[in-house]
C-alpha cells in the first residue's frame, strides 16, 4: 500500500502542511493516554513504517529513533488519569491530541487524525479511518505515540513493580487482574475503568473507596 496515497489526494500538487494524529493508550486499566502529531518531509520512505500494533518492541523503537530524527517536526503529549476520570477517555484522548498539535512548530493546515471521531478536535482536520496502516504521517504518530507511553510505563514499574507495568503496559491481561486482586488499586489505575471488577468483592470495594479518598494528582 502506497502510504502516501491519502496525503497525494489531498494536497493534489498544492502545497498545504499535513500532520498525522494517532494516540496511544485507550484501553489500558492503568496510566495516563498519549498522543503525537508528526509532520513528515512529503514522500519520505521510511522502511518499515506501519501501524505500530503490527511492529515488533525492537521495530518500533527502531523506527522512533528515524522519525525523530527525519521529521519536520513532531509532538507528543499526554492525557492524564484524572482527566481520563473528568472527560472520559475519548474526551481525554482529544486533549492529548490537541496538546501534541500544539506542541508542532506551526499548526498545519489540516491535521489527519486516525479513526472515526474527531469532534473535540481544535484544529481543522480530516478522520482517516485505519489510518495508521494506510497513512505514512499517522503511522509515524502511532509509533511516536506507544513508544513514549511504553517508555513511562516501564517508569511508573520502578515504582509500582508489583503490578507487572514493564511487561504489560497497565492493559488487563490476566497477570494484572492477579495483582489488582492481591495489591488492590495503585495511584495510576485508572478507577473508572476498574469499577465493576472492583465491586465483585467488598475487600476490592473497600480498596477502590481508599484509593479515591487517597489519590493525588500525578504530574506526567
């Protein structure tokens, strides 16, 4: 697939300042959401350069280091755990987009973002839907995007190694659950989206009640 197919269409010879929007981080039961914007010199190939789903750890850190390094200019931002909690995740999900726009040394003149929704979008912008595997600048910010949210999470597992963060990046993978039922929640669990799993038992209702009364706001 031509990756530069959408960007092609769309500038159709004129001149106009694109950036890919990609997030990285809406499912996970812990940790805050990240999002980049990348605005790539038009037509650059960068071998490899996917949907960071479909790349390994060692590709994804690979291709950050080339993305950086080629981009014309890129930003990464986060959405923390009490915006998450305040706006929801889609809505938080906007405001690390918006902030990662913001972050680019000029706000383009159309910024693609990947997926279906775009409604809390500040900046004029255009849905790509599957964008990531279909378009060269999103593809860029998908892999910006998880490779800096996957770095903070291996962080917060020096923290917090009793959860397992390094391995699994705060998503709720069997191993999680088991610790969540040990340990209860920590300060970067994300409790809205741990409700019903914590309701299933007064001991982890007790530890969700504790865990809100308790929580402090986490800088990111």
């Amino acid at each position: 697939m031509d990756l530069w197919a959408i960007e092609n269409e769309i500038t159709q010879g004129a001149y106009i300042s694109v950036c890919g929007v990609d997030e990285a981080g809406r499912g996970p039961l812990a940790g805050p959401v990240c999002a980049a914007a990348v605005i790539l010199p038009h037509g650059i190939e960068i071998e490899g350069l996917n949907d960071s789903k479909k790349l390994s750890e060692k590709k994804r850190k690979e291709l950050f280091d080339i993305i950086s390094e080629n981009a014309l200019s890129f930003g990464v931002a986060f959405s923390s755990i009490e915006e998450i909690a305040e706006h929801n995740i889609l809505g938080a999900t906007y405001i690390a987009m918006n902030r990662a726009i913001e972050k680019l040394d000029k706000i383009p003149d159309l910024a693609l973002i990947d997926g279906n929704q775009n409604r809390g979008i500040e900046y004029s912008n255009r849905c790509v839907i599957g964008g990531d595997a279909k378009c060269a600048s999103i593809a860029a910010a998908s892999i910006l995007a998880k490779v800096t949210r996957d770095r903070l999470m291996l962080e917060y597992d020096e923290i917090y190694p009793q959860y397992g963060f390094a391995s699994h990046k705060g998503y709720g993978t069997k191993a999680h659950y088991a610790a969540l039922r040990e340990y209860g929640p920590c300060q970067i669990h994300r409790l809205s989206f741990l409700k019903k799993f914590l309701s299933e038992d007064s001991k982890w209702t007790k530890s969700l009640s504790d865990a809100l009364e308790n929580r402090q706001p986490q800088n990111i």
